[in-house]
C-alpha cells in the first residue's frame, strides 16, 4: 500500500476538481423542485414539487425542441459516423507518407478550432454575398438565406459540424483498419476480388466491432445537439427548426431568470441522458463482448 500512495497524490488534484466542479454542484438539482429565488437562495427558495415538470410539458414549445435536438443529433452522429468511416478506408489506401500525413493535418485541424471562430468563417461563406451564394449565382440559382431559412438552418449545422470532426473522429477507425491482417487482403486480391469487394467483405466487419463501440457511446449525446455551434449561428428567424434544449435552457434560465424551470429542463436531460448510457454499455456488451464503463 505504501508504494501506492505518491499515486494516489497524484491523483489528488484531479479527484479534487471533479468533486468541486462536478460533484458539489449536483446539490442545485432541489432547484427543480422548487420556487426558486436568488434573494432566499437554495434553503429558503419555496419547494413546489414536480409543479416545473409539468409546466413543462405543457408549453407547446417542448415537442418542438426535442424534435430539433433529437434531429439534429441523430444527422450528426449518423453523417458524421459514416464520413469518418470513408475518410479512414481511403486514407488507409494512401501510400506516399509526405502527402497522407499532409491529409491528415488538414482535415485534423477544425476540430482543435473553437466554433467561436468557425461560426464567423461560416457566416462569409453562407451569407448572401458569400462564395456558396456567389457560386448559385453562376449557375443561375437563386441565392440561399441559409442563416435565416428553418429549411436550410439544420442541414447547415449538421454539414458544418460533420466537417469541423469526422476527420479527428476517423482516428479510431483508421486504426481498427491497421489491426486487419493484411494477409487477408492479399489473399482476396490473388483470388480476384476487386477493391471495392476487400472493402465491403474484410475492411467493413474488420470494423465492425469498432463501430459499434463508437456508435453505443454516440448514443449517450443524442439529447446534446451542439450547444456552442448553434449558440453561434442562430436566431430567432430559425428558432422553429434550429433551437435544441441547450439553448433554451440558456434562454429561460440565464436570459429569463426562470432558474427552476431551466433546472428542470436540464434534470430531464440529464435523466435521459443516463438512460442512454447504461443502453449504450448495454448494447456494447451484447454486440462487441466490451463494456463502456
């Protein structure tokens, strides 16, 4: 035990600040059950029960946004899984190092970029004088509002957002293709199967069980749409198609002041939220033999 302890030191500072950023705050959930004021604080704030719960659902807005944030997530993690699948089978196809090590870094380098200063970059290039409209233009289509159009607005910000990860989310894929025995691949080509062919029946089940690891953990963020990419390019133009309950819960709790209400919004988030863990690590264990957690 004693050659454990300078661990254990170690690990102090970092159990240290998940307990007083993580754990301690987990008191103001009582927030949701009740009448919450700041001038009373926590203690002397009114406890009105599950009364927030059931305002909740009957604001004709909620259907909406869950309807928003499940669509939204569900395209990213759906265009998103299988863009990174693709980048990874044709990276791996790539033999001059110099130029698949260039690849790489490009499409690596949005994801380490704030959605603070891509949301600009996506605004020149979407906007009505931007190059997207620039090139509709040419081709004598009308020109896209697409920051202001509930037709466009969700399309755009899974597109942006597929872009901005799939090439920092084909890392994981990319190395489940290193561990297929290349043997197999020769074998199949010596016996005439196409390229095409070595893809679909040895790359693709080679991955299987890495892609539906990944796809079981994706599970758990399918009630987190992106908070700080849609905080960035909306407005209340496409509020009817683009607002998820991230944002809402910023709006009623922060610029509202609805503190209870917004409390329990983010409550029924989080329930599901750890309902969709455990069925992910379920779901890990019964088609992959691997738990999450």
């Amino acid at each position: 035990m004693s050659s454990q302890v300078m661990y254990h030191v170690m690990m102090a500072p970092g159990m240290l600040f998940i307990l007083v950023f993580s754990y301690i705050p987990m008191f103001g959930i009582v927030m949701a059950f009740q009448d919450y004021v700041p001038a009373k604080g926590i203690l002397g704030s009114e406890f009105v029960g599950l009364k927030n719960f059931t305002y909740m659902f009957s604001l004709p807005d909620v259907g909406r946004i869950f309807a928003n944030t499940l669509l939204i997530a569900i395209g990213k993690i759906l265009l998103g899984t299988v863009m990174a699948i693709a980048f990874a089978i044709l990276l791996n196809e790539i033999r001059i190092r110099v130029f698949k090590k260039t690849v790489q870094t490009i499409v690596y380098l949005p994801h380490f970029l704030s959605w603070v200063v891509l949301a600009a970059v996506v605004v020149n290039m979407v906007n009505l004088d931007g190059p997207v409209n620039q090139l509709l233009a040419a081709l004598g289509l009308s020109k896209i509002n697409f920051l202001g159009s509930n037709v466009w607005f969700r399309p755009l910000i899974i597109i942006t957002d597929v872009w901005k990860e799939f090439g920092y989310n084909s890392i994981v894929y990319l190395a489940a293709i290193t561990a297929i025995d290349p043997g197999i691949h020769e074998a199949a080509a010596i016996d005439g199967a196409s390229w095409w062919k070595r893809v679909w029946h040895i790359t693709l089940p080679g991955m299987m069980p890495v892609i539906l690891l990944m796809a079981a953990m994706n599970l758990t963020s399918i009630l987190s749409a992106g908070f700080d990419q849609i905080y960035n390019l909306y407005s209340p133009m496409v509020y009817e198609t683009g607002d998820v309950l991230d944002t809402y819960v910023y709006r009623m709790g922060l610029i509202g002041r609805k503190y209870s209400f917004s409390t329990a919004v983010g409550l029924l988030r989080s329930v599901v939220g750890m309902i969709l863990m455990l069925t992910a690590n379920w779901l890990s264990k019964r088609f992959t033999d691997r738990k999450i957690f």
